[in-house]
C-alpha cells in the first residue's frame, strides 16, 4: 500500500530503531517472553509495519463490503444496515419448558430462535429407546414427534421467527416437522426461515452424533438441499460447523481449514448430483467459533471470507455472487469457560463477541458463564445476551465496516491464516478429498495434536490461564445450578406409548414402507419424510428406517 | 523387580460426543506407562464391563459432559461389583457439579475429576490407588 520508495524509508527507520531506542531497553529489561504465540501457537511478532502488508494488493485482496472477495464483509452496509442476529441456542427438559424459555427469550430481545435437542434426538433414538436411560431433556428438548414439535412452537407464528436447529444426521425429520407444523399454522413453505446444521461430517471428525456412514449420511445431507432449493427457498440447507473443530482442540487456522474441506466435499457432492453450483451454493451457511484472542479471531474471519469466495469462484466456478459469501453464526467458544471463578467467563464471552462483531457475523450466540458447571440458568442466559446488546449498541464496533481492516498486524495475521488454510486444503486433496482424510484420520488427528499441545503449555504454565493456572483462589461450591427433572425419561415414554396407541397405524405403516422404498431407490426422500412425521412416526422410527438400509457408523478411533 | 503396567480403560457412557478430554487422557496415561484401551462413544454400562473384563482392567474412567454421571457411573460400579471386578478403581471426570462428587463417592467411585484438573495429579491418584 506504499510505494517502493516509501517502504524501504519505513525498513531503515525501523533497522535504527531496533538498533537504537529498543535495543537499549532490551539490554536493560528484556520482555517477558522469548517467544510470544496466539492461542492457536502462531508466532507473534513485536511489531507490524506496512513492510508486512507490502504484498496486499488492495482492490484484489481486500475490496469493499458486499464485493469478491468479501475480505471486507458479506454485506455492503453491514451493522449500519442491522446488527447481527442475535439467536441464543436453547433447549431442555420437555416442550413445553423450553417453549416457554424461547417465549422469554424472545420477549427480550432475542431477534432468532435456535433449538438445541437432546442426545436421543441428535442420535436419532427415540426417548425409550435403552440408549436413551438418563439423558432424557438432559442438553436440550426432548422431541420424539410432530407433537412434540408442536408443543415446542407453541404460539411461536412460523412466519414471524427464523429458527436454526442443530440437527445433524437426522435433520430430514426434524427439518420435515417444521415444514409440517408451518403448514398447520397455514405459512407456506416459501415464507419460512431458518437451518438445520445438517453436517455430518464434522459430526464423524470430532462431535460424535453420527448415525449413518458417510456415503448414505452425505446422501440424505444432499437431499435435503436439493429438497429445499425448490421448495424452501429461504432455509439454509446447512451449517457447515467449525465450531466443534476448534472446540475439541483445533486452532483457529485449522477451524477455518478444516470447515471449508467440508464445504468443498458437500459442494461437490451437489454438483456430483447434477445441480447448478449457483443455485444451491447461496444458501449454504457456516458456523464458527469466538475465542478470547479478537485479533486473531478476526484475522480468521477475514481470511475465511476471502479463502471461500475464491474457492467457490475458482474451484466451483460460481457466478452468482452470493455463491461466493461465506455467511457465518457464531458462537463463543464454549472450551474456553471456567469452572473455576465463573464470573470471569463474562469478560471471557464479551471478548469473544466484540471478536465476533468486529470480524463481521451474521447471528451469534454467547455462552452463559455458569455452562462448564451446568446447563444455563435464567439469569446466566440474560447476562449472555445483554452482553451482546452491550457490544452491539455500547461499543461502536458497529458503526463501521471491518473496522479492523488496514492495521498492519490484522492484515499480516490474515494473510498468514490464508495461507495456512490453502497448505490444508492442497494436503487434504492430495489425500484424495475430505472423506478419504477423515477416513485415513488425518484430519482428527491435526486436532489432537493441537490439543494436546494446548494442554501441556496449560501445565507447563507456558501460556497462563486466569484460575486455572495463575491467580487460583480457595472458592464456595456454586449453588442454584440448573436441574433437570429425572422423571422426565418415564414422562415422555409415556407420551411415546400413548402415541403409538393412538396414531393410526395403517398410515403410519404405509408411511414407513413408502420411506424405505424411496430411501433404497435415487428418488430423493424428503417428501416420504415429510409423509412419515405427519403420520406420526417418530424421530425414532424414521432413523430406524435408514439404520435398516444404510447401516450404521463405527468409527475408527485415533489416539 | 519393575511394577506390572496399569491396564486403563477410558469410556465415554451413553450418548455424549464430547470426547476431547477422553482422548487428551487416553495419551496421557499412556505416556505416563499405563497400558490404554479407548472405547470410543456411546457405550452403555453392560458394553464397558465386558471391555473391562476383556482387557483385565485395572482401573475404569468415565467421561460424562451432558449431565448423566449420576445415572451411569454408579451403574458401571455396580456392574463391575456383579462380575466381581470389585478391585478395579473407577474415576471419573466432566462437567460435573460438586454437589454430586459425595453421592459418587459413596456409589463407589475413587475420585471425580472436574474441568481444569491438572492431569499430572490425575495420573498420580491412579498409581497411588490402582490395584497391585
């Protein structure tokens, strides 16, 4: 961004400085480290000078907001226009609790709802099923059947909320409730809003609510956004997820990475099914993480925007420009929360937002500070999302666009993770794709890697952590954590028992043998979902129908 | 004459996917000598029993971040107890609230170990406590 003339100006001024006024204090002083690493163990240098940005070309590599390659924004006017959503994942115990959190949360303010379903759910067992015995309602709603469903959006008009689920390998079903509970309340499927997470691949790499192999897994994935590009028009078919990579240990680089290796397996898989990259591809979302380091989290941000757009534009050659955005939910990074001092995890939480605000999301969710003790209470849950409120309308990191962009340091750190996601994605297609790297364990073993270092500089007190290895202090067992009541299993057995006595189970056999056809023939299966969930066959059930014809995923372990 | 090895399995009971710190330990513990069996996720009681009968365990830990320890850990105890592997310690960690630690204890199980433990104290209690 400077002249020849001028940069080498700037190099000399530097070399005397070094020499001179720095050296003196080195020599007297010293720093208070050799090196100095980010969270993620990049190498922070003292200082940045335009020297480091020299390279950046700014109409190519940066550009304007809303334009290729989006380094800038998704958007041209971004929080001037309206701030980010603000959708705070919530989900436990039955229905009809969590209808009324969802009820109280968006009386406060909350602009997006975001169900979180209990283990069964995400398994696909229903809540009577033997594997199911003690995490009924346990990390979110107990849903079973379209009744539950109904129960869940009690009073909640389809029309009026957009709601994310975090579904993965059967995200057919729950996506196929929805679609029939709008139809119930009369809003046409053209007029609905929201996601269902649907990745199952980071689902096999490091969450572990898989189902499916990953072949007939990647099937139904497809299917479901071939379903929706013609019938639901304004649903994100997916949220392609690093949050969970950076959960289980991953660094920042390698969040970014490894979540774009997925987005690259299930374009192509869209594309392999014979559909037009642009008109599928506007409709994939992402999903990452906020650590408490903002500049590089932001760094991540920018560089993710910029790595996607050209992958799409080049690998995929999208044309449509909104192909090409890499538009993201963000949550703050749960990992990073102690149970030690919880109090602290505010200012942890509210770190990570404004990292997440100034790196330019389009909806996040902020963690509560008791959630390494619990599942959130109420309180805990305003304080997360007043925290947004307060980054939002308190801090200016909204008046502007990419306020960030321009500074020496953030530009080289964006370059620097570009390129480590470009050295990712080249080694992971010299593997032979994603599926053969997750397959060979490639990519879980980068990750445990990187975790595994993270722990020992914990221990080796290398890296300090507030209460955890520096400024401990002798604490009171927390109170008033949130329970969940242990009866709820034999509850909604129940409920199970009286359903299956009082569908009619002419059609919802007919239903079922409908699904199993389509599901072992090319056709794709979402309509004979959406026929199942209104006959009234169960999460379960439908899971049991695929478990029959597809098989079930055993993964190797990799230590 | 050197001390057999400690023979570990490390289980993840129920439906969790949370398994960061289960693999993290599984390493650990094999660096600090002790022979390793990781069992991947969703096991249930009955499934980490047979492994443990298997593998002649000599200690058992278990993983549980969604909330379910108080139903599955006192359960593998029992489930040891009833195929006589009375001798084989059983720890545990996770998010688990402080509350509980006393009611698991009393179930049976050595020690619990919460978000933030150092693991090299992890280690020591398990060769202070493993069976000889």
């Amino acid at each position: 961004m400077f002249d020849k003339d001028k940069l080498e100006e700037i190099k000399k001024g530097r070399e005397q400085w070094e020499k001179g006024p720095l050296d003196k204090v080195l020599g007297r002083f010293g720093e208070r480290k050799d090196v100095f690493t980010s969270i993620s163990g990049t190498p922070i240098e003292r200082l940045y000078t335009p020297d480091d940005t020299a390279a950046i070309n700014y109409d190519s590599d940066l550009g304007y907001p809303g334009e290729y390659p989006y380094t800038r924004g998704v958007q041209p006017t971004m929080y001037r226009g309206r701030y980010w959503t603000m959708r705070q994942y919530a989900g436990f115990g039955s229905a009809q609790e969590t209808n009324a959190r969802y009820r109280y949360l968006l009386d406060k303010g909350t602009t997006g709802l975001s169900v979180a379903f209990h283990l069964p759910t995400q398994a696909g067992y229903d809540s009577d099923h033997p594997l199911s015995m003690g995490e009924v309602g346990k990390v979110g709603v107990a849903i079973d059947s379209i009744e539950d469903m109904r129960q869940l959006f009690d009073q909640i008009p389809l029309d009026k909320v957009t709601t994310s689920m975090t579904i993965n390998a059967p995200a057919p079903v729950l996506l196929a409730m929805y679609l029939a509970l709008a139809e119930e309340q009369g809003v046409a499927w053209d007029k609905v809003g929201g996601t269902v997470q649907n990745d199952v691949l980071k689902e096999i790499i490091c969450r572990g609510q898989y189902i499916y192999p990953p072949k007939p897994t990647m099937r139904l994935t497809v299917d479901l956004i071939e379903f929706c590009q013609k019938h639901v028009p304004r649903w994100n078919t997916i949220s392609i997820s690093g949050y969970h990579i950076r959960e289980s240990g991953s660094t920042a680089a390698q969040e970014m990475a490894f979540t774009i290796a997925d987005g690259i397996a299930y374009t192509q898989a869209c594309v392999e099914r014979g559909m037009d990259v642009d008109k599928f591809a506007g409709r994939l979302s992402f999903f990452f993480n906020a650590f408490t380091n903002v500049i590089e989290e932001v760094a991540k941000f920018r560089a993710g925007r910029r790595y996607w757009a050209k992958v799409m534009k080049e690998r995929f050659s999208a044309k449509n420009p909104r192909s090409m955005m890499l538009r993201y939910h963000v949550q703050t990074g749960g990992v990073t929360l102690t149970a030690q001092q919880p109090l602290n995890n505010i200012v942890r939480v509210a770190l990570q937002t404004y990292a997440a605000a100034l790196g330019g999301c389009q909806s996040l969710h902020t963690n509560s500070y008791d959630e390494a003790l619990c599942l959130p209470t109420q309180e805990a849950v305003t304080v997360a999302l007043r925290t947004q409120q307060v980054v939002a309308e308190e801090s200016g990191a909204t008046d502007t666009i990419d306020p960030l962009a321009g500074s020496y340091y953030v530009e080289a750190l964006t370059d620097k993770i570009e390129a480590e996601i470009d050295e990712y994605i080249q080694k992971i297609d010299a593997i032979g794709g994603t599926l053969s790297a997750i397959e060979e364990g490639y990519i879980q073993k980068e990750i445990q890697n990187s975790a595994y270092r993270f722990q020992k500089e914990i221990e080796s007190e290398e890296r300090v952590y507030v209460g955890i290895n520096k400024y401990k202090m002798e604490e009171e067992p927390p109170k008033n954590l949130l329970k969940i009541d242990m009866t709820l299993g034999e509850k909604e057995a129940a409920k199970l028992a009286k359903l299956r006595q009082e569908r009619d189970n002419d059609a919802w056999q007919k239903a079922l043998d409908n699904l199993r056809k389509v599901s072992k023939s090319d056709e794709n299966v979402m309509p004979a979902v959406v026929e199942a969930v209104k006959a009234k066959a169960t999460v379960g059930e439908i899971c049991d129908v695929w478990r029959d014809v597809y098989g079930e995923y055993r993964p190797k372990e990799f230590i | 004459m050197t001390k057999p090895k400690i023979k570990m399995i490390v289980a993840k009971p129920g439906l969790d996917g949370h398994d960061r710190g289960a693999k993290l330990l599984s390493r650990i513990f094999a660096e600090a000598g002790m022979e390793v069996v990781y069992t991947g996720l969703r096991q249930t009681p009955d499934m980490i029993v047979e492994t443990a009968l298997q593998e002649d365990a000599d200690v058992v830990g278990l993983s549980s971040l969604s909330g379910v320890h108080n139903y599955f850990f006192p359960l593998v105890v029992q489930k040891l107890r009833e195929n006589e592997l009375d001798d084989v310690l059983v720890v545990g960690g996770g998010i688990i609230p402080e509350e509980d630690i006393p009611g698991l204890k009393e179930a049976g199980i050595g020690e619990i170990f919460g978000p933030g433990t150092d693991t090299a104290s992890i280690v020591e209690y398990i060769q202070a406590n493993a069976r000889d």
